[in-house]
C-alpha cells in the first residue's frame, strides 16, 4: 500500500507540476563512514575533496534511524561515500537492521576483509555484498584503485568465497562489479571467466561516472556500449535527456553518518542538506517545507541542480548483470 501511495502521488506530481507526497521512502542509503583507504581519482571521499567533516557512524545513531523508518522500508545501502568495513560498528549495524527485516546491501573494495576480519564480517554478513574490483591485473587495477593491489582484492574475495562455503552459508549474494574504464575495456571477456572461476553469484558490468572532461580522456572507454556519456564540443553530455521530475525523490533518502538527510546518492558533499536527525524526526523532515520546496525545483527546472546534470537516474548503468 505504502508503495502504491508513492507511485501515484509520483504520478500525480509529474502531471499538475506540484510535490504531491503520500506514503514514505521504500528503501535508504545510509553512510557509515565517509573515510576511505584508497585514493581513487573519480571519488570525492578518496580524493579528499568532500568539504563536509568525516568521521563514523555510531550503532546509536543507527539504531535510532532503523527504529524511525522500518515500519515503511524493506531495503537499505549500508554505504554511501567511504569504505563502510572502516566502521568496526557495521557487523552490528547490519545484525539489527536484518533483525527489522531489512534487506542490506553493502559495496566494498574488499581490502579489509583477511584471514583475521573475514569471520566477523560473515558473521553478520549483509543480504548482498558487492566486491569492486575494476581491474584484473596490476596495471589497470592501480591505475584506478590508487593505494591498493589486485593482488590484495583477489585474495580477499577468493578467501571470503572459500569461508562462505566451508561455513556452507547461503548469504551474502556475492557480486563481483567492474566499472569498465579505457585501461579494462579489454578484459570483459575475461571478467566473466573469472567470476566463474572464483565462485561469485552475479558479476555485473558498470559504465563509469565522469566528472570532468579531462578525466574523460583517461578514463572513457573507447567503446560506445560502455559509456554513459557523449563528448560534444569538448563537452561531457549524459546520454538521454534530463527531464523535469525524479522519481528518487519519492522513493529513497540519503542519510550521512552525522544524520544529514540529503536527497540522492549524487549529493556526495551534502550541498541540498534537506534536515538534520537532531531534534527532529526522519517523517519530520520528509514533510518539511524544505524537502518540498526542492522536489518542487526539480519538477520545474531539473537542469538547474548541478548534480542533476550528471545523474543517471532512469538510466541503464548496468550494462551486463
């Protein structure tokens, strides 16, 4: 019913071009942390280009957040921004959110999980684990994944793959995903074989989100299939048209790891903060009039949010699943 709700009030919005909001969002992302071990060039957190502070979600503060939204939500993204096995508190986080029956899901890059951690995160292991490993060997893996090794990142995901089965657990869903890029382009076939070979439930290939030209040139795959983008001009343009409405803004919410509610996962550095679980409530900030006033920007001018225009919102980014 709650979903029904959402759909049509969606629905009803797109038509008369006013936020008409009923029901309450189906599914989270939620930030455990926003710190990261790698240096990856495409990513604020590894970067260090997020203004916003860092630091570390506590089970409190989670708690309180599963507590307010369980009752309406099924599904939550245990990451965001950061490397979300830096927070020693997510085994704890994920147990109780799946005691909520919540689906869980988390992406990682898998460097922390070694013979001394892997029990633990198995332990209370998330519904669905995702393994991003963008590069079968150590040249296009580093040309990325900056501070890490192939090497690592396949022992950990082959060593994760073997405690699975020795415990003879059905979860984690383990899905090994490769952003394909200009220096992995040729190791598609290859990727297939690999995930076969290691033992992975799904592999799935993703186009790359770009936020510049110059980084394009590095990055852009030479092969069309595998872009997200056309460069006019000198220009990055998103494939497809922006068109005003977002249907994210109906269904998900983001919520950092010092309780910022922020709209969409492409607000990384938090710049539409929409409220702040500090003396207020999830359903409290979702009714607020900021909330509206921004859903109502979007259904008038989407092109005039930055963020908007290199958003892939109704866009296929997984090219083979």
């Amino acid at each position: 019913m709650n979903a029904l709700k959402i759909f049509i009030s969606f629905q009803i919005s797109k038509i008369v071009r006013k936020p008409v909001v009923w029901g309450k969002p189906l599914t989270f992302s939620i930030e455990p942390t926003n710190f990261c071990n790698l240096e990856c060039p495409e990513c604020p957190s590894g970067l260090g280009a997020l203004t916003r502070p860092l630091g570390l979600l506590k089970f409190e503060n989670f708690k309180n957040i599963i507590d307010q939204i369980y009752e309406h939500c099924f599904y939550i993204q245990l990451f965001f921004q950061g490397e979300p096995y830096i927070n020693k508190e997510l085994p704890e986080m994920i147990k109780y959110a799946r005691s909520k029956n919540i689906y869980v899901s988390i992406s990682t890059n898998g460097l922390l999980i070694n013979e001394k951690k892997v029990d633990i995160v198995l332990k209370n292991a998330p519904d669905k684990l995702i393994f991003s490993i963008d590069g079968l060997d150590e040249r296009s893996y580093q040309n990325y994944r900056i501070g890490g090794t192939f090497k690592d990142a396949d022992a950990a995901l082959r060593l994760f793959i073997k405690k699975k089965r020795e415990k003879n657990l059905k979860k984690p869903f383990v899905e090994f995903q490769f952003i394909v890029m200009k220096q992995n382009e040729d190791q598609i076939e290859k990727v297939f074989s690999y995930g076969k070979e290691v033992g992975v439930d799904n592999v799935v290939l993703k186009t790359m989100q770009l936020s510049s030209y110059e980084n394009a040139q590095h990055f852009l795959p030479e092969n069309q299939e595998y872009r997200r983008y056309t460069v006019i001009n000198g220009k990055l343009k998103m494939k497809g048209n922006i068109k005003n409405h977002c249907f994210a803004l109906w269904r998900t919410s983001v919520v950092t790891w010092d309780g910022k509610i922020i709209p969409c996962c492409f607000d990384k550095d938090a710049k539409y903060e929409l409220g702040l679980l500090n003396g207020n409530t999830f359903n409290e900030i979702w009714k607020s009039e900021k909330y509206y006033k921004f859903r109502n920007s979007i259904l008038q001018n989407r092109n005039g949010i930055d963020m908007c225009t290199n958003c892939s919102e109704g866009l296929k980014i997984n090219i083979v699943e």
